[in-house]
C-alpha cells in the first residue's frame, strides 16, 4: 500500500483530518457494527455449539456400534472353539472340522559357525 502511505507523508493536514473524521465517524460506525456483529456472534456460537452436540452424539454410536462388533467376534471365537496352546496357535473350525495350528519360531540354541572361525 505504498499509495497510502505516499498519501500521508509529508502532509500532516491530511493526517489530522483523517483522524478528526474517524474520531466524529467512531461513535456513530461501532452501534452499527455491534448490531450487526453481536447476533452474527450469537448464531455462530449457537451454531457450534449444535455441532459439537451432534458430534458427541455421532461418536457414542459409533462407539456402541464398535463395542457390538468386539462382542460378536469374541462370541464368534468361543464358538469356533479356538484356544491358545504352547506350541502355537491352534484354531479349530467347528464348521469344516479342520484344525489348523501355526509353529512358532524357536532361537537356536548355539550361534552358527562363522566361515574362518576355527572349531
């Protein structure tokens, strides 16, 4: 804004009249913004505040629909009958009677032998 700024310096005439205009101007232009701004203010606090009640809303059923998902996968479970054992994991289908058990992986119990190491 270089053009303002061009406008005022140097001319201090011209400064003083436009701070006299906006003192005489102030007292008649803030009611007129405060009407207007003070039931925009109202809605938008109104308009958050449906808002965060419907979010509240909206995420306490998903929450119980969740919570009904976790319940039927753990009835799923219990009657598939699957259980945990030591060598694994042992899923058995009461469906097709196949019964499926995953190893588990063992450390070796000495380091390998390393090429050049002498035995």
């Amino acid at each position: 804004m270089a053009g303002l700024d061009d406008l005022f310096k140097g001319n201090i005439v011209m400064g003083l009249a436009v701070g006299v205009g906006v003192a005489i101007l102030a007292p008649v232009v803030v009611p007129i913004l405060a009407s207007v701004g003070k039931p925009l203010a109202k809605s938008m606090i109104k308009s958050g505040m449906l808002l965060y009640e419907k979010s509240r809303e909206t995420a306490a059923e998903l929450g119980e629909v969740f919570e009904d998902l976790v319940a039927e996968a753990k009835v799923e479970l219990e009657g598939e009958g699957s259980a945990v054992t030591a060598g694994g994991i042992a899923v058995a289908s009461t469906q097709v009677g196949v019964s499926v058990t995953a190893p588990t992986v063992e450390s070796p119990s000495e380091e390998p032998a390393r090429p050049g190491d002498a035995a």
